[in-house]
C-alpha cells in the first residue's frame, strides 16, 4: 500500500502525553463559556445530569476509536482518511473523506467565529472580523507549519493557561444557592435527553485522535491518558454546570448568552479590575491550537487524496477559505445558527458514524477473511 | 526564519492598530449613576466621574485632594427613564465619557416606585457593566447626593458610598449587589430588595431595606429590623440585635454565627408549612445594668429567642400580606416539593405557615461577672 511505503518519520511523532493534551484542546474550546444557556433550557435544574451523561458517553464511543484504530494498524496508516478510502473502496472513500474535511473545517470555522463574535460583544466592538481572522489564521501558519509537534506544544500551553480560568470558579462559592439544584431528578428522560442532545457539541473534538493516531509514539500507552483527558474534561463540564445553576436563578441563566463570562463579571480583585476581560483574552489561546490542529488535519487530507499538492500551498488555500468563511457570517444570529447546526453534525459524528465504522470495518475483515 | 518573525512581528503591529484605544488620563469613567425620577417618564440623571490625575496625595490615584488640574467630576442631565447616561451625557464631556467601571446606581425613592424595569433590562444588556456594582435607594435626591461637594471625605462620593454598604453587608445588612439583585429580579418566586441611604448632613448614613415587587417598591424595613431579615435570609457571622426587653431596657446581642435552616412540608397543598431553624451563637457587651450575669445566660438567652421569633413572624406575615418574597420562600418550597405547582404559588404564598424556631446561645457577657 502506498502508505505503508511513506511511514511517518519518528522525529515528527510526538509522545503518547500528547494525547491528553490535544483531547483537552479540542474539547475544551469556549464552550464552558456558555454552556450552562444551552443545557439548562429544557431540563432546568436537572443539567448536570445531562452533562455527566454526556461525559460518560464518550467513553464507550473512545473505547470504539482506540479499538478501530489498533485494528487498522495491521492494515497500514491507522488515520480516518485511509481507513476510509481501504474500507469504502476509492471512489465511495474519497467523498467520505471529503464529508469528514467538511466537518473538520466546520469545526475550525464554529469555534473562531463564535469567538469572534463574543470579543466583538463583550470587549471591542469595532474588531473586523476579516482583519482579526487574517492576524489569526497568520499565527495558525506559523504554527502549522511547524509541523504536528508543534500544535502539542501549543495545546500544552494552553492547557495550563486555562487554569486560571477554572480555578476562578472558586469565587462562587459564597454566592452560590446549593438548593437551586433540588429538586432532583424531576424532569422526564425526555427533557434530560433533549439537553444530552444540546451539550453533544461540548464534547466533540475527542475524536480527533482519528487523525493524528499515526503521529503517536507508543500508541498503548496513549490509550490512558485518552481515556484520563475525557475524564477531566467530564469534571471541567461538570463543575461549570454546576456553577451556573448554582450561581444563577433558572430566569437569569437562560436569558444570559454567555454565562460564565457574566459570573466573572463579579470577580473582584482589590489590584485590577475586569478580570472578565483578562478572561476573554486568554480565551484566545484555547482556540490558537484548536484551529491550527483543524487546518493541519485537512492539509493531510488534502495530502492524502491529491498527494502532489504540497503542504505550504494547501494550507493557505485552507486558512483562505477559513477567513472568507468566517467573515462571511455577518452576526450574532449567524453564530448561534452555525452553533445548532454544529450539534447536530457532531452529534450524528460521534454517536451514529463512529460505530457504523467499527461494524463496516469488522465486515470488511470478516468478508476479506483477515480475522483479527 | 527570518520571514517568520517577520510575520510574528507584523501580527503585533497589526493587532495594536485593530481597535481604538482608550487612555486612562484621557476619559472620564463613571462611576456613580443616579436616577431621580420627577414623572411622565421622566428622570434627571447624574453621573460623577473620578480623575486620573496627578493629585495632591501621592499615590492616591484619584481619591486623593483634587489638584487644580482635575477634570470635571459630575454632570446632570433630565432625559427620559431608560435612556444612557453616559450616551446622553456625552455632548457634555471634557474628554471621552465611558461606562468601564460603574461602582454605585442610586435611585430615588419616586424612581423605586416608579419601577426599575427598564433600568434593570438595560443595566443587565450591557457588557461595561460588572456584576459587583452596588445598587441602593436613596431616600431624598440622588442628585443632591452625588454632586454635595460637602462630605467630611475627600475620597469621591461613588467610593465612600459603596464602602458604606459593602462595610454594612458584612454586618447587620443582607448581600446586595448587582448580581444578587438580577438573581431574584429574573428567579421565578422570588423578590429583590437594596438598600436604602441617605445623606445626613456631612455624611451618609443607611436607612434600612427597601423590598421590591418584581420592580417596584413595595415596602421598607427599618434599620432596627435588617437583623432579623439579614437572619431569615443566609448565614452570617457579625452584626447587633437590640432588643427592648421591657420599656427602656435594653440587650442588645452581639453575633458571631448565625444560621438558617428551611425545611417545607406539603409544597404542593394550599397552605405550605414552611419549617425555619435558626441558631445563633451570639456575646452580650451592651445590657441594662443587672440584666446580664453568667448565671442569668440562659434565661436571657430565652428573652432573646422570643424577642428574634416574634420579629421573623411578624416580618414574614408581613411580606406575605404585601405578596412579595425577597425572603426567596418560593424558591425554597419550590426546591422541596417534586413538580411544584408554580401557578397557584402566589395565591398560596400568602396562605402558607411560617413556624420559627430560634435558639440562641450567649457565648460569654464580657470580663465582668
């Protein structure tokens, strides 16, 4: 196979820690920003339980990835876009490929607009959007081109960035009304499963393992902290949830688009001020990895499906699209609709698709006779 | 390489030049708003402003002496209810007028009535705003208040205000501020309430709690009370209950903790039994002479338990009679009772029995016996 004749040079390989790292990027962008609007709208006090049942799923469906991917590997690169293109056959392949690149490029361009759209409301309302996309897209160049190990690099530093930002949910401790969360357990299966379907975009990007599964050094080792990282983006979740059902009257919570931003609003330091803003910035850096990890996934598809096509060239024609897409959803509206159309693309992604992989795959090597 | 820290270079430059920028020496912020409302929709609205100005106290940033070379510091205007201070006033400003750091909004007692409806909606939209900020009711004007260049302080008036009701919501005085006021504002069956001040003279002073319905005011608490609703309402660990045990005498009960507990039994019926346990661990320093020993403890402890349990019932019937909860009664029923019939709550609000149970527990009566 011509993949098995191009293995990935060890010096490019990053560690299996990378792993954890570059899980905790891709699900932890902004959305612990304003979850807590999105969940509480059809079960109320009872969110929580939709998130951590939100949180338990991926386990299963990361089980499912890790377990197709050990399997591939014995056939030639362990990544999305071979498996597909060896199990579908070339033709059918191709435009699954090219759906997943979709998807991918979807993922990038929700998550810099949304957060484009909160600066442009929260702190500079006159930020173009075009100018502040080309400045970043320029910095995800750089990055990229740097290779994959230094998107892991990236994603490490953001990681401890965004530490503050979670310590700060300290502060609402005093405030906090713990008997907003009672009654429990009052909604129907029903509602609870509305609000699993609303959070189902918090947790995607896990899957992204697909992708960059080969560029690990002992994959056997990866599998825990995989499995470490779902973990901690579970509690992450958990406790910002929590926070704003505590912390805010169900009224208040579900008129407020940003909860987790407006709470650090009440944050006060005797030193500085607006630690909300501070905040806001930093959040930046959560999302310079997450695109760059994005852009770097779809110049490899790009590789892999038109392998004369060299990287430099395919990622400016990448980050190109990304900021003409993004500049071309004008407002607010436009986001929220991108944010729902998103859900439900990674909800059918990671709980319809995945395992309708795995069965494909273990037809395949059923009907081929390799049986593992 | 070197093109890439050509790029690196270029992002920094570019980034700086994306947005304008605002210069701390060169804006006024403002820091108080006051809403007077003088009818048919009508309000006179004051900001102050504090200067960045080098002052005559070093350091002082600018709550030190106004040096001659301070900015304006406050401005007035009459415009309609709802309308941006900071918009309207901007056609007055030396510099830039911007909304970065409201510390204080006051509204006058006619405004309370009036509503704060649109006041609360547009303060809740706004972005500039930070959720510490300090609401309270002003009993006289607020205009008189924010411009009175009379006050003992030099520190300016947004300030003084606010560390007043921040010092007294450790004390005798329920947490109020911005986001506690929007919790209840927007909670279903629950009601907000601020604080009342007034200026008195050189100085500024606390007037007790003003209760809201929804927006508007319905009912004030005397100063003397805010103990007793302070210890209905959460937890805490200062503040003095003065009770008048027999006509012109006095113990009055230093706390050290306090706590609360509610407990409802039959949310759903139509009148709910609303279960409240207080404890209170508390020191006595000022008594009328004889009325305090070590042996006599408990039995003052018993005065003081009855004197705490008819003020809660009397204030709680009377909250119930207005039909207003800033007590967050219904939320509590609500957290109780499985599919709370939400509906029908006003109505059974003020059907529902209050039973109040306090123990107090004298912890010591000073060095002498």
């Amino acid at each position: 196979m011509m993949a098995k004749a191009n293995p990935i040079n060890d010096t490019h390989k990053a560690g299996p820690m990378a792993v954890f790292f570059l899980t905790q990027t891709m699900q932890i962008a902004i959305e612990f920003v304003f979850i807590q609007q999105l969940v509480t709208k059809d079960s109320q006090q009872d969110a929580w339980i939709a998130v951590l049942l939100g949180g338990l799923s991926t386990f299963p469906v990361m089980w499912l990835i890790l377990r197709l991917l050990e399997k591939e590997r014995r056939y030639g690169q362990a990544d999305l876009f071979s498996i597909q293109r060896r199990i579908f056959g070339k033709l059918i392949g191709s435009m699954l490929n090219l759906i997943v690149s979709i998807y991918v490029f979807l993922y990038s361009v929700t998550y810099l607009r949304s957060l484009i759209e909160l600066l442009q409301v929260e702190i500079f309302p006159q930020l173009s959007t075009l100018v502040f996309s080309v400045l970043f897209c320029l910095i995800v160049w750089y990055i990229v081109m740097g290779g994959f190990r230094n998107i892991v690099g990236v994603s490490l530093i953001n990681f401890i960035y965004l530490l503050p930002l979670f310590l700060s949910n300290v502060f609402v401790v005093p405030h906090a009304h713990f008997s907003n969360l009672l009654p429990i357990m009052e909604h129907r299966p029903q509602q609870i499963f509305l609000s699993f379907f609303m959070n189902t975009h918090v947790y995607v990007g896990f899957e992204f393992i697909l992708f960059y599964y080969p560029f690990i050094k002992k994959p056997e080792e990866a599998k825990k902290w995989a499995y470490f990282s779902l973990l901690t983006t579970l509690y992450i979740y958990l406790i910002f949830i929590i926070l704003g059902i505590v912390y805010y009257s169900q009224g208040e919570v579900q008129k407020t688009i940003w909860p987790t931003l407006t709470f650090w609003k009440s944050i006060k330091f005797p030193f500085f001020e607006h630690v909300d803003i501070i905040f806001s910035i930093i959040l930046l850096w959560s999302l310079i990895p997450l695109v760059s990890l994005c852009s770097w996934v779809l110049t490899r598809g790009i590789k892999f499906t038109f392998p004369k096509i060299k990287k430099k060239y395919s990622l400016i024609a990448i980050l190109i699209l990304t900021i003409v897409t993004a500049y071309l959803i004008r407002d607010g509206q436009q986001v929220m609709m991108l944010t729902r159309l998103f859900n439900i693309i990674g909800f059918i992604a990671i709980y319809c698709y995945i395992p309708l992989l795995f069965l494909c795959q273990w037809l395949k090597n059923l009907f081929t006779g390799e049986t593992a | 390489m070197r093109r890439k820290v050509m790029v690196g270079v270029l992002s920094c430059l570019l980034l700086a030049g994306c947005v304008p920028t605002h210069i701390i020496d060169d804006i006024l912020i403002v820091e108080a708003e006051g809403y007077d409302y003088i009818g048919h929709n009508k309000v006179i609205g004051t900001v102050t402003m504090p200067n960045f100005v080098q002052s005559g106290n070093q350091g002082g940033q600018g709550a030190g002496l106004p040096s001659t070379a301070s900015l304006i510091r406050s401005l007035s205007v009459q415009t309609y209810n709802g309308k941006s201070l900071v918009d309207r006033l901007q056609s007055e400003g030396q510099v830039a007028i911007q909304a970065g750091k409201i510390r204080l909004m006051l509204f006058n007692l006619p405004m309370a009535k009036h509503g704060l409806s649109i006041q609360m909606s547009f303060r809740n939209r706004d972005p500039d705003v930070p959720r510490d900020l300090t609401l309270a009711v002003v009993d006289g004007s607020c205009k008189k208040l924010l411009k009175a260049t009379d006050y003992q302080t030099q520190i300016p008036v947004s300030r003084y205000a606010q560390d007043m009701i921040m010092q007294n919501n450790t004390q005798n005085y329920p947490d109020s501020d911005l986001s506690s006021f929007l919790y209840a504002y927007f909670g279903a069956y629950m009601d907000p309430f601020m604080p009342i001040i007034q200026k008195n003279g050189d100085h500024l002073e606390m007037r007790g709690l003003a209760l809201f319905n929804h927006d508007k005011l319905a009912m004030r608490i005397p100063d003397s009370k805010v103990f007793v609703f302070k210890m209905l309402y959460q937890n805490f660990t200062l503040g003095v209950y003065d009770l008048e045990y027999r006509p012109g005498r006095h113990i009055a009960l230093r706390n050290v903790k306090t706590s609360v507990n509610y407990k409802v039994r039959h949310g759903n019926s139509a009148s709910p039994d609303i279960y409240t346990t207080i404890h209170v661990i508390g020191q006595v320093r000022q008594a009328y002479p004889g009325s305090v020993s070590k042996v006599k403890t408990p039995q003052v402890a018993r005065i003081m338990e009855k004197g705490l349990a008819s003020d809660a019932r009397q204030l709680v019937r009377k909250i119930q009679k207005k039909g207003i909860d800033p007590l967050q009664i219904g939320d509590k029923v609500r957290s109780f009772t499985y599919h709370f019939d939400g509906k029908s709550w006003p109505e059974r609000y003020r059907h529902a029995r209050f039973h109040c149970k306090v123990s107090v527990i004298i912890q010591q009566t000073g060095i002498t016996d």
